[in-house]
C-alpha cells in the first residue's frame, strides 16, 4: 500500500456540500457522532436562516466536524450546540485581542460576508454541557481576519 493509500484507510470521505434552497428557512438534518471526520461544504446561500445542530455531547466526545465555504456565504449560517450546549473559542479580532478566548456560546458559524475558503472545526471535548465543545483551526478569509467567521 503507497503512502497516499496508508493515509486514506485513516481519512474519512467529505460528505455531499450541502444544499442551498432558495428564499427558505433551512435547518440542515442535524448532525451524528457517525458523521465524525465529515467535511462539510457550505455553497453561497440565499435567503432565511442557515443551520446546523451538533450531536448531543453525550454520545459524541471526540467528534470533529469541520466547515469550509465554497463561495461567499450571502447569508449567516451557524453551526449549534444541541440542546444548552456550549462552544468555547475565540476568533481573532486582527489586532491580537483575543480577551474572548474563555466564552462560553451557543453557536458558531459564518457571517454573510465570509469568503471561499473560510473554515473552521468543531470538537466535542466534554460530556458537560457548558464546555461540550471547541471551535479551533479557524480561518477567516477577510483581510486582517475579521468578521467572517463568527461565535455568538
């Protein structure tokens, strides 16, 4: 087996982009500890809300899931902790100010301006809900890194 073959026995398949419907609220189906390792391609997308609900901590420490743009976003889409679970992390504001590093949130996700490429990862570091999950290896596209990508 080549080298290339040894490394994908380890590497989960990217999942589908998921599908933009135009002028809808859209929640995508919510996501499983089975998808762990999944990539999720989010498309430009149009009109309404954007959304996505993480698994229960409680069945899913260890997942990652990660997110990376395929245009510019158009509208906000948010990744959610399920139920009253929280996302640690921090975004760089540019100047090196990160004094949010510590905050607790109910989501994270991309701002309507985040550009192609843009990307971050979520992992379920605890079965407690309010430290259930990080965000970490975010890229924001937007010059000096701000407000593409975004924790609220």
């Amino acid at each position: 087996m080549g080298a290339r073959s040894q490394f994908n026995k380890y590497v989960r398949e990217s999942a589908p982009g998921l599908t933009n419907v135009q002028n809808s609220v859209l929640s995508f189906t919510a996501l499983t500890a089975d998808d762990s390792g999944m990539i999720s391609v989010v498309p430009a997308l149009t009109g309404g809300l954007h959304d996505i609900t993480l698994p229960s901590c409680a069945d899913a420490v260890g997942c990652t899931y990660t997110f990376v743009m395929s245009g510019t976003a158009g509208q906000d889409f948010d990744v959610l902790g399920a139920a009253s679970e929280k996302i640690l992390g921090a975004v760089s504001k540019g100047d090196g100010d990160n004094l949010a590093a510590s905050d607790a949130n109910d989501s994270v996700g991309f701002d309507a301006n985040a550009i192609i490429g843009s990307r971050f990862s979520v992992t379920c570091i605890s079965a407690t809900a309010g430290i259930a999950w990080i965000a970490h290896d975010i890229l924001d596209g937007l010059a000096a890194n701000t407000a593409g990508v975004n924790l609220k």
